[in-house]
C-alpha cells in the first residue's frame, strides 16, 4: 500500500512565482493587522510581481503551443494539392464568418 502522495505538477519557475505573491499576500496581511504601511506596499508590490511573472510564463507557454499548431497546421496544408488546399481555407473562411 505505497500509493503516491499527490503533488503539484508544476515547473520550477512557476513555484518559485507562486512562491513570491504567496509571500507578497503573507506581507501585505501581516502589514494590516501590525499597521505598517511600509509592509502593506511590499506585500502587495511582491503579490503583484508574483501574479505577473506568472501570468507573462503562462502567455508565453500559450504562445508555444500556438506557434506548434500552426506549424502543424501549415505542414499539413502544404502536403495538400492546390484545390484542396483552397477548399480547406475556404471551410476555415467561411466558419469564421
């Protein structure tokens, strides 16, 4: 009965992101109940810098996979003939509209 204990399956730069607005919302909190406002502004300078290194990691991957599937999508175009190259992007027009 060895089964696994469940983990995050997330990359390293992501804990480390997640790790830095999780400290940034920690010190923004501890800065409201010790009425700092020195800490409030770098626990939410620190939970924003988190949110947003993590949000520009996740477009990135995003775009990666999107740059994949054209690639994918052109290669499998370009092994068409002409005419049903046409007829293709013709379906793709014409359900865009």
């Amino acid at each position: 009965m060895s089964d696994r204990i469940p983990t995050l399956d997330v990359e390293d730069d992501d804990v480390v992101y997640l790790a830095i607005g999780a400290a940034g919302v920690i010190g923004f909190t501890l800065g409201l109940i010790v009425d700092s406002r020195a800490l409030r502004v770098l626990g939410l300078a620190s939970a924003v810098a988190g949110g947003c290194l993590l949000g520009r990691r996740k477009l990135a991957e995003r775009n990666e996979k999107i740059d994949a599937a054209a690639t994918a999508i052109r290669s499998d175009l370009d092994d068409l003939d002409p005419v049903a190259r046409a007829q293709v992007l013709a379906d793709i027009a014409q359900s865009e509209l």
